[in-house]
C-alpha cells in the first residue's frame, strides 16, 4: 500500500495521503488481522447507492443490501464515518446514510471575504460557485473545507452545514487584556472574530503584545471561539525578522524532522555515484536510456540552486526533436518513505527574497537531484518530435543519464539570443546553433498555443534586491525575456505529452485544470475593459479573452487590465478529473517537469513511470490510486495557496522597509484599482503599490460610478479610472498592516 502526504499537525489528515487513511480508502488488505474482500472500499459503496438504492439507508440495511460478511461489515462501519468525514457521504438526523450530491450537498473550499460572506469553490470540476451570505457560512474561515446545501439553485446560494477540515489552526494578532476577559483581535481582516484566551492559556503576554495564537475551539452558535498564546512576538528589528515572523505567521516548516535529515544523510552511501563512461554497459544495468552524448543545458535565474530541468534539442528531417529531461526525483524518493511523507505535507517548495524553504532535503534538491553541469544525473526524458508548424507527431518516455553542459541564465541566453552580446556569444559558441534552433522551435509552439486561444499574460513579477544586510535597496520589475519564453514553452509541449499519454492509458492520474471563468465575475471586466479595448464589443464571453489581450495590447492601462483580467479568472488547480486548462487552452495538461519543488509532479512521476514499466496496471492499484488522488489534489492546491499568500506577505513587507525613509516624496503613478474607498497607485519608478483613501482627497467630494468602475469629482469634474496616470505623495508607511499611504499630488519636477 502506498502513502503520500503524511500525519499533518493539528487537523484531521490521517497517515500518508491527505485526510483519508489507506486503510479506510482501500480495504484489500489485511486489517486488524482480517482480510476484507475488495468489495468495500470507497468506490463500492459509491457505486452501491448509484446502482442499488434511491434513498437513504440505515447501517443494517447497507449490510444486508451488499451481503457483506461480519468483517466486511466492521470495515463498513469504519469506512463510512471516514467518508463522512471527508463529505463523501452524509447522515441524516434519522441516523441515515446517503451521497452528499443526492441531497443537495456539495464538497469544496470556502473562499470568505472580510465582511463574512463568501463563496464556496466546488471541488467537482466545471461547477459554478455558490454564494454563501454571511449569516450562513456557520463560522467557516478561509480556505476552510466544507459541506454546503444548495438552497436555492438559480441564485447559486447555499449555506454551509458543515466544517470538514480548518485550514486555519493559528492566527496572529494583538492581546486585548480588559476586565472580564482577555482576547486576541486578528491582524487578518479575513478572520471574523476575536479569539477570546483564558487566563490559564494567555501565559506571559500583556496588553497590546502581538502574539500567536493556537486556535483551541471553533464558533458555534452557543460558544465563541477559544485559544491559547503560543508565542509572543517582537516588533521586526530588520527585513530578516520581519520574514522570520512571516513564516511563523503561516507555520511553515524551516527545518526537516529528524527522520528525513537522517534518511537524506544515507543517499550518498547507498546510490551509485558516476555510473560508468559514456558508450558503456552501466546505463543499461540501471534501465536507463544513456542520453549523455547529447548537447544538454540547464536555463534557470541567476540564483537558482535546484536545476530540475534541462533540454536537448536537433534538427530532423520532418522538423524538430526536443529533449526535456527532468530530475528523476521518484528514483530516490519512494512512496511511504519518511521524506516522502515530509515532502507531501509540506506540497510545495517556498521561496523568499533572502531564502528557500524546500519541499526536499537540500543534499537531494541541491545536489543528488539537481541537473548540475558536468555530473552524471539521473532522469526522466520526454523525448518529442515536432513538424515545422510544431504539430507533436511522437513522445517517447524513459528513464535517462544525462550530463548537462553548462549551467546557463534567463540573462545570459537573452545577450545571446536577443542582444547579439559578441562576448557572450563568443564565450558560448560551442551552443550557439542549439540556442538559435531552441529559438525557432519556441517561436514555432508559441505561435500554434496562441492561435487555439491560449491567454498570454506578460506580465512583470516584483523582484526585491536586497543589499549584503539583507535590507531591501531596490525593487523593480522582473521582466519576462525570450530565455523564459523557451523553456515555458519547452516544459508545457512536455506536461501536454505526459498528460495526454496517461490519459489515452486510462491510468489515474493528477491534472493541472484551469476551469472558464464564472459569467458573473466576467461583468467587473466588461466595465474596465470596454473603454480600454478597441474592438467596442460590449458583451463578453470566456472565449473571447485571448483576442481582447490583443486589443488592449500597448494602451496606457495593458498591465493594470491584464492583471484584473488574472484576477477574474478561476485558480489553477490539482484535480484527478481532466476538465482542461482554460488558460492554455489545452484539453489536457498536468505538472510534471518540477519534481524538486512541487510535490504533484513527484506524484505523476511515479505514475508515469508505473504505466511505461508495466503493459497494464492492475484493478487492484487503479483503485489505490482512484482512492488516494483526490485528497492528494485539494492538499497540494491549498498548500500552493498558501505558499502563494505568505511571498506575498514577504514581498508586501519587503515593500513598507523599501519605502519607510521616502515618506514625504513625489512619484509618477498608474491607476491599479478603484473601489468606494479610493485608488489603489502603483509608482512606475519602483514595483511598489500604495492607496489613496477617498477621505485624502481633499480637493473635491468623490463619488463613485459602479458602472464604470470609476470616482469623479462633484465639483471639478475630475476622473479616476484604471490605469490612469497621477503623481502620488508619500504620507505614511504602515508597518503593522503592510501598507503604504499616498496623496494625491502635483507632478514632481523634471530636471532639464
């Protein structure tokens, strides 16, 4: 039996596969010293109530219905409160069991907003959201698991019925000491309540400390929520401890359990180091393809230290071959294995400014893993041919032992490629002919992934340089270069091929889907959109969206627009149910070429690699993985959230230290947001945002139009819209909530 995410602290995940324990999931096995049949399993009994039965059903009836045995029936009893736990079935106050979706029940995640309402986001793929109104979310907080009852299905309404899984255990905030009790208000707007704490569990906090609090209870209706002070922080001294705080803010794990350090300690012992010369017998010993003789580069950022891909390519007869190797984690890490378990828990690798939190023990993600230059590296090749307009004609998948030739940089290929740099080329000219065909055959794919409708954000991510304190000396805008181009076009041809292989398989495996856009949320663009685009189309469909990227194209407002057009949009996410990519416009894709970092494409590693080793896979492990995968999928889409939240902490407070010796100064800014409660700025001398609140508008009284997503001045006549350009004040850096005040201004001064 196979394990994946291991026991996570403080919730009702159980052993090594998310919230289901693979004792309940898949009863095939030998369990507490009895042999249950097949037959009762998760699946079963699903199928059971599908087939069999129209209606609730009692214990005994279930029993007699699917003539289980005196075991079967045990195991029964089990499995089902598991499946009640994890919302797959539900019993009524009758003490009957029935499936969720029968009775108007549907499992997903609770999306809260600060005013207490939200809306659940539906774990079956291609559903709409349904709205929770505040009154009925029965104290669900963020990215909470729950069950909600549809109650009225043309307004997509519901009301939550039940928690299935917190997401949120701990919360920071300030020690509020008064007369007749102590409580913890939260710094996050998105909790709504106050954490009462008793004086037995408030330790050695005073008022006004900032402090972490262990959530002991939930509210009810009849209690509010209790909890207990694990730690008193201190106010950040540096950037450094301000990122310290972050990441006990959101309990991420710095360091590994013992276990795993000791299990990464022994890889060096026990794997074969240089296998043997290129040309000899020792790849084949080891089943692998030996693909050392190919001309191999790793492309990464200057300060990458886990090289988890890397790329070969020649030029055929009918077009192009592409080689993309990835680093065969699976060899090293087996399912079960304590660093696997480590490994699912944490779901994802985390990266800061100043550090990396891995998903892996660095002496596998910086070393035995990596795709070094000039070492031999295990791998797992997708080898693809293309014809000249970058149709996939074949895919080939193996095991290989490559040995990457030079370790290259987003900005050394860009001098190459886009600079003509005679001294980079030169200093490269051994490659020159592979980097001039990578550039052909990335035009080539580009071209045919935006002509089905793919959408194409090229938009700039914010990169904090810090200087050798650790203190933030600049931030500005990473910009997307064609090295990038060449290898995001390279590793999505290659999760393509891998996902379209499983599936023609029938083999059960995790997508990376990418659902429409919700009609609703489609209105907000329509408003900003329209004025911007020049097409004067006013209705908006999902389809539309890539040619609307094209219109906007080169308007003052393209990057505002592109990143609410972002924000529109459904998340990505992990499903065992292939619904497509709406943002690729692939009918089917998955994560595969970053093992090191994301745990998801560790687990398409070893599924692929157990459907190309094997003609078939049994029913037996069909199953295993049908019971584990969903539980895989929603742990490692949350834990990506989650990872995503706290670099934006990071990068936010990174930020207010960046701005906190510039109050008082004058800058250029565009329009990013509008809302009731002023403009959200950001300056176009730094990648910094700040707001304006309506109330620092002095000069006018500020209304605003909701259809046009706009404030205009009563009186001067003066508008604000999205992407409008105003020069900004700095008046105050808020440290406590990360944020950056501004004014409204003259324009600053031009020298000369």
């Amino acid at each position: 039996m196979c394990g994946v995410v291991g026991v996570l602290p403080g919730s009702s995940i159980g052993h090594a596969h998310g919230r289901f324990r693979p004792e309940i999931s898949l009863l095939s096995f030998s369990l507490q010293r009895h042999t249950i049949s097949i037959m009762v399993n998760k699946e079963s009994v699903l199928a059971f109530f599908r087939e069999k039965s129209g209606k609730p059903l009692g214990f005994k009836e279930i029993v007699s219905l699917m003539r289980l045995s005196h075991p079967e029936a045990r195991a029964l009893k089990r499995l089902l409160r598991q499946m009640m736990r994890e919302g797959d079935i539900v019993m009524t106050r009758k003490g009957l069991y029935g499936p969720a979706e029968d009775m108007n029940l549907l499992t997903g995640r609770f999306e809260a907003h600060r005013d207490g309402y939200g809306f659940v986001i539906l774990e079956k793929p291609a559903e709409r959201d349904i709205f929770v109104p505040a009154r009925s979310a029965m104290g669900a907080m963020d990215n909470d698991r729950v069950i909600v009852r549809i109650e009225n299905w043309q307004r997509r309404e519901g009301r939550i019925i039940r928690i299935l899984e917190r997401a949120t255990t701990r919360m920071v905030g300030r020690l509020d000491i008064t007369k007749n009790a102590s409580y913890v208000r939260p710094k996050s707007k998105a909790v709504p309540f106050d954490l009462y704490v008793s004086p037995k569990d408030r330790g050695k906090a005073r008022q006004d400390d900032k402090v972490i609090a262990e959530i002991l209870s939930y509210p009810t209706d009849k209690r509010p929520p209790s909890g207990k002070i694990i730690r008193v922080l201190k106010e950040p001294e540096d950037p450094a401890s301000e990122i310290e705080e972050i990441i006990e803010e959101f309990n991420l794990s710095k360091k590994f359990p013992k276990e795993v350090r000791e299990a990464a300690g022994l890889f060096h012992a026990e794997v074969p180091s240089a296998v043997a010369p290129k040309g000899s017998a020792g790849a084949s010993r080891l089943k692998r393809k030996d693909v050392r003789d190919l001309t191999t580069v790793t492309i990464d950022g200057e300060r990458a230290m886990d090289f988890d891909d890397a790329v070969s390519i020649a030029l055929t007869g009918h077009g192009y071959r592409l080689w993309v190797h990835i680093a065969d984690v699976g060899f090293f890490v087996g399912w079960n294995s304590p660093i696997d378990a480590e490994a699912g828990k944490r779901g994802t690798s985390v990266y800061f400014p100043d550090r990396v939190i891995p998903m892996l023990p660095r002496e596998l993600s910086e070393d035995l893993c990596s795709l070094k230059p000039g070492v031999d590296r295990f791998s797992f090749t997708v080898e693809m041919d293309f014809d000249r307009n970058g149709a996939r004609l074949s895919a080939k998948f193996y095991p290989g032992l490559i040995r990457s030739d030079a370790r290259m940089t987003y900005t050394s290929v860009r001098k190459i490629l886009v600079d003509l740099d005679s001294a980079e080329r030169a200093k490269y000219d051994s490659l020159l002919q592979d980097f001039e065909l990578m550039n052909e055959l990335c035009g080539v794919l580009r071209r045919m992934r935006l002509e089905r409708g793919s959408l194409d954000f090229d938009l700039p991510e914010p990169e904090v340089l810090l200087d050798l304190q650790g203190r933030p000396e600049a931030i500005l805008r990473a910009e997307r270069n064609l090295a990038h181009m060449i290898i995001e076009e390279f590793m999505i041809a290659a999760n393509e091929a891998v996902a379209e292989h499983l599936e023609s398989l029938g083999v059960p495996s995790l997508y990376r889907i990418h659902e429409e856009p919700d009609p609703m949320k489609l209105e907000e663009i329509v408003k900003v959109m329209h004025p911007a685009a020049r097409t004067g189309k006013k209705l908006l469909k999902a389809g539309d969206f890539s040619r609307l990227l094209l219109d906007i194209k080169g308007t003052p407002g393209e990057e505002i627009i592109n990143y609410m057009i972002l924000r529109s949009l459904k998340q990505a996410r992990y499903s065992p149910v292939n619904v497509g990519h709406f943002g690729l416009a692939s009918g089917c894709y998955t994560h595969f070429t970053s093992p090191i970092r994301r745990y998801p494409d560790l687990v398409v590693h070893r599924i692929l690699r157990e459907a190309t080793a094997k003609k078939q896979l049994s029913d037996t492990r069909i199953r295993e993985l049908e019971g584990m995968l969903p539980d895989i999928a929603f742990h490692c889409s949350r834990m990506e959230r989650l990872s995503d939240e706290a670099e934006r902490q990071v990068t936010g407070a990174m930020r207010v230290w960046f701005m906190k010796d510039k109050v008082g100064e004058v800058y250029e800014g565009l329009v990013a947001g509008v809302t009731p409660y002023g403009l959200r700025v950001r300056l176009k001398d730094f990648y910094v945002e700040g707001f304006i609140h309506v109330s620092y508008m002095t000069d006018d009284f500020y209304r605003y139009n909701e259809r046009t997503i706009s404030l205009s001045g009563r009186n001067t006549g003066r508008n604000f819209r999205i992407g409008d350009t105003l020069a900004v004040r700095v008046d105050r850096v808020d440290r406590e909530e990360r944020e950056i005040i501004f004014g409204v201004a003259s324009p600053p001064s031009r020298k000369g």
